[in-house]
C-alpha cells in the first residue's frame, strides 16, 4: 500500500477553482466515505481550508486515480489536473507535518491550521475513514506542530488569516482604526479572530453580524461592539468603513446590486471590503460599483510576504524539528525490511599434506 497525499492550494490554483472544490465541515465525513469507496482507498482523510483542499490516502495505486477523485468533490465539472500536487511516501507525511505546523500556510506559522487539521481528522476517524496508517501519521503531526510553535518563534507577527486582514485594513487606513467603523459578517473562528486583533489596534467602532444574533450578541458584547440582525447587514453596511466577510455560505451573500445600495447611502465615502471566506461571500462584480474597494484571501500574500522576511533562522529549525519527527514515524509505520540472516560460515580447515586435495570438515 502506498501513502499519499494528493491536492491544491494557494501556491497552484486561485480562490476561483479552490472554492469548486472546497468541502463544508458538516460534509468531511460523507465526502471521505465516498472518496474511499470510489477510489479504493484503504484510509482516507479530507482536508478543506480557505486554502488547500487535500485527500490524504493510502491505495494499492496512486497514479492515474487522483483527478478523478477531485472531480467528485465540485458540484459541476472542473478541471484541475494543472493545479494538483501529488506526494507519496516520505513526501507525503513531511508536508502533512508542514501543513499541521504552519509552515506551509499563507500566513507562516498560522495557529488556525492546526485546529483545521485535527477537525479533518477526527472526522475521518469517526467515520471509520482511518487505520494504523494515517492514525499514527496525523496525531504525530499534530504532535510536531505543537512542538514547532512551542520551541521557535515561527508565530511571531501575524498568525492567522483574520490577523493579516486586519493588518491590510491597517495599510489602507493609514492614520489608524480608531475612527473607522468596521463590520464583520460571520462570528465563527476567523470572525472572532479579526475581532480581537481589532481590538489590539485599537478600533473602537465594531459591528458584527450573523446567522446567529445570540452569537452576534455575545461576540460584540465581548468586545463593545454592536451586534446586527443578518436581515438588516446591507442596510447597516452604510454606516461601516470596512466589511470583513467570513461566513460558511456555500454561495455569495453580498453582489453588485446590494453595493450599489448601500453607496447611494455613503454620499461618496469609499467602501472597503475584505473577503477572507471560501467559497467567496462577496461577488466579484462589486469592484465595478465606483468607490468600492474588494479584496479576496489571495490578496492577502504581499503582507504575508513582509511577515516572512529575516525569519530563516526559525525556518530552519522547524524544518530540523519536522525531518526528525518524519524519519521517526516513517521508520515506525513503513520499518525497512531486515536483512536476510545467513548462517555463520564454517571456516575452512588446511588439511592438506603431501599433495592430498583441500577439503572442508
């Protein structure tokens, strides 16, 4: 059987195909079992991030059965063969460690990731979808990235996708957040992220709507923030400054239409709008609408870019620590076969005299 690991991400396919192919968490499950069945695969783990969507597997045969399996996962045909990247063996296990690290995220060091990385799993695990294999591969991995984090600094600066859309909003606005009014649509985890590194930089008008207004409520009472009902979102978005969008609708929730409304209430003030969700919330047709600003999770890499410079020195560690932590557990799960044990040679005896022929006792 061989290990693999078999995706897209950031690095090879735009937020366009990534949000084709983007599985709900509601939905690993039932995606993983079909996957396995489909695809003849001993143990499967699916893992969908805004920025990668992976299927981990061991099968008898990885060649020829990748494109195929990622075909299922869009709701109409797509082509992605250009896009994929597939490891096997080692490979296969040091990106998984790399991923559950951070180090092979947008954002380096990401502590999001991890977490991402254990729900995919537990997951797969509920569901019967793993063995010996890939149960001892993923708690090692979320083991290693555990000790990454804890022995360098690669988390230092900005470490979640939330954390760098703040910082962009920060850029725009140069003189600072404290007199914007910012509105974030989705309280869930990158939601509540993007509230709190607001709050360090010191804004001080934060309005927060979703599906959930009790969740609504107690995100913006957290921070004194205001919660909005989702039904009255676009008529408050006239009030805001910046909208950053984080929900887990399947389908766009804000189109050119509802920004041409919303700036008829601006008297010309711009718009800016983050969108950090996959699938996309925000439809990019609004960028036509005159003063509105959108920007999308791949927008986000310049900044993360500054974030990556003169870290070397951390990069190479945590590359030390993933290495050792690989040949360890590769050596547990695949152990090299053992030589073949000879029987001792018996020595050759010099029995000859006068001339008889040498022979062996």
């Amino acid at each position: 059987m061989k290990l693999f690991v078999a995706g897209i991400s950031y690095k090879t396919a735009p937020v366009a195909l990534r949000e084709q192919l983007a599985v709900p968490p509601a939905r690993l499950r039932c995606v993983g079992c079909r996957l396995k069945v489909s695809g003849g695969l001993a143990e499967t783990v699916v893992l969908s991030t805004c920025n990668r969507v992976e299927i981990y597997g061991l099968a008898h045969k990885v060649n020829g059965n990748i494109a195929p399996l990622f075909s299922q996962l869009a709701a109409r045909a797509v082509g992605v063969e250009d896009y994929l990247y597939v490891h096997e063996g080692e490979a296969a296990a040091r990106h998984l460690f790399s991923v559950a690290s951070g180090m092979d995220s947008m954002v380096l060091g990401e502590t999001e990731i991890t977490g991402q990385v254990k729900q995919a799993y537990q997951a797969a695990q509920e569901a019967r979808l793993t063995g010996k294999v890939l149960n001892r591969l993923f708690q090692k991995a979320l083991q290693t990235g555990k000790e990454v984090r804890t022995h360098t600094n690669v988390g230092r600066g900005a470490t979640s996708v939330g954390s760098v859309a703040v910082e962009l909003t920060e850029k725009i606005f140069s003189g600072g957040l404290a007199r914007q009014t910012v509105m974030i649509i989705g309280a869930g985890k990158m939601g509540e992220a993007c509230i709190r590194h607001l709050a360090k930089r010191g804004a001080k008008s934060v309005l927060v709507s979703n599906r959930s207004f009790e969740r609504a409520e107690n995100l913006a009472a957290e921070f004194g923030g205001r919660a909005i009902r989702f039904d009255d979102c676009i008529k408050t978005m006239a009030e805001a400054d910046i909208v950053v969008s984080s929900t887990g609708c399947p389908q766009t929730i804000l189109n050119r239409a509802d920004l041409e409304a919303v700036m008829q209430h601006r008297a010309g003030r711009p718009l800016v709008l983050v969108d950090i969700a996959v699938p996309r919330d925000i439809d990019p047709d609004v960028q036509m609408v005159p003063n509105v600003y959108l920007y999308n999770i791949d927008d986000l890499e310049a900044i993360v870019r500054e974030n990556v410079k003169n870290r070397s020195q951390e990069l190479t560690q945590c590359q030390s620590i993933i290495e050792t932590e690989v040949a360890a557990v590769m050596n547990k799960i695949f152990p090299a076969p053992k030589e073949a044990c000879c029987p001792p040679v018996r020595p050759v005896r010099d029995w000859s005299f006068a001339g008889a022929p040498l022979c062996a006792a």
